[in-house]
C-alpha cells in the first residue's frame, strides 16, 4: 500500500483558500486518494476522493497531478470551523479494505 | 439518530479489570470497523467486520482483545486484562457496501482510561 507524506502543521486566514498537499509518489494505478478531516474530540469524517481526474463536492476540491504522484485538497474559502486535522490516505478497495492512517495535516485556520 | 452510535462515551477503570465498548453502526451498513487513537496519534486499525465473513483480526494487539458482531449489525470490542498502554480513543466506523469503498462513517468514538 502506498504510504502518503503530508506537512505536519499549516495555518490559513479565515476566508482565504486552504491548500493542503500529499505526496503518494508509489500509488498504485488502482489506489484511490482519500481525504479525511477530524476535529477536535470528533470521529474522522470523510471529506472526498479521486483515482485520476479532479474532484469536487460541496466541501472541497481535489487535485490529483498526471502523474498521480501527489494531490491538493482545497478548501475555497476556510472558516474557523476547518480548523481540523486533515488525512490523505492511498486505498485500495481490492487488496487492501482497512484504509492506513498517518498523523496528517494539523491545519490552523485564523480569523 | 442515523449515525454511528458508540458506548460509553468515556470509561475510566482500573488496571486488570474487563471492559467492553459498544459500537451500533448506521442501518444497513455491511461493514464495520474498529480503530483506536493515542493521543495525538493517527488511527491505527484494529479489526473489520464484512457480512458473514471471518473477520480481518490482523489488527488486534494482543490476545486480551476480541470483538464481535451479533447478527450484522451492532458490535462489542472487548479488553480483557486492561493494562495502562490500553488507553486511548476506540472509534468504529461503518460503510455502506461490501467493503470496496474507503468512504466510512465514524462515531464520536469511546475514551478509554486505564489507571
């Protein structure tokens, strides 16, 4: 499985955009990027994900470089409540159902 | 509710003593998941429930841990024996197909204190 590298820490000024980068550069072509946010005392909740092409929902957008070595959440405008701890996860739903877990992005959103 | 339900919220025992968490996933959920979190750690995978299948132990860190799923639904993560390395946060989180999916639902997750 591929292991994913992300920054340890990023701050943000409320309402500006959030780009939160991961480095999976020995995904396999049928890894899937996941991304997961937990705040504070909370359960991780699922944010997005994507094998190629961009991706974006109501939350964020995901993007995903050609050569899928590396990818880019973005949150368009950060409030003080995507103060969060943000995980990108390689997954791979044949060989591989228990998504691996690194210590993720601590993101401070400032107002 | 219609999310994942977990119990109780906080526990705090004693070193030795038995205790057992309770996780209700959402209905109609196949698979189910238990994780647990040290402080300030990431989550580190425990053990997965899919239908009627064996379940995948690999997880489990030692033999005081078991779980089970009663009738594909709710599950109970039993620690035998606590020891003080047993604290942490178990969280358990369900998804709605046969596993293919990495889009999981977690709870709010049981605060384990072992004195």
């Amino acid at each position: 499985d591929a292991k994913t590298t992300q920054p340890p820490s990023m701050d943000c000024a409320e309402g500006r955009a959030a780009n939160l980068p991961c480095n999976h550069s020995t995904i396999s072509g049928n890894e899937y990027v996941y991304w997961y946010r937990q705040i504070h005392s909370q359960g991780p909740q699922y944010i997005i994900h994507g094998l190629k092409n961009n991706e974006t929902n109501e939350m964020a957008s995901l993007i995903i470089t050609e050569d899928r070595k590396s990818s880019t959440l973005i949150l368009p405008h950060a409030t003080l409540r995507d103060t969060a701890v943000y995980y990108c996860i390689a997954f791979n739903a044949g060989n591989n159902r228990k998504l691996i877990w690194g210590l993720g992005t601590s993101l401070a959103v400032n107002p | 509710g219609a999310g994942v339900s977990q119990s109780p919220s906080n526990k705090v025992t004693e070193k030795g003593k038995d205790v057992e968490l309770r996780c209700d996933p959402i209905s109609g959920h196949t698979a189910l998941y238990w994780y647990r979190q040290s402080l300030g750690q990431g989550l580190e995978f425990l053990i997965y429930f899919q239908g009627n299948s064996a379940p995948d132990k690999s997880g489990l860190p030692s033999d005081r841990f078991s779980a089970e799923r009663t009738g594909g639904s709710v599950s109970t993560l039993t620690i035998q024996r606590t020891q003080q390395e047993d604290s942490a946060v178990y969280l358990c989180a369900s998804s709605r197909t046969s596993g293919s999916t990495g889009e999981l639902f977690f709870g709010e997750g049981s605060r384990l204190t072992v004195l």
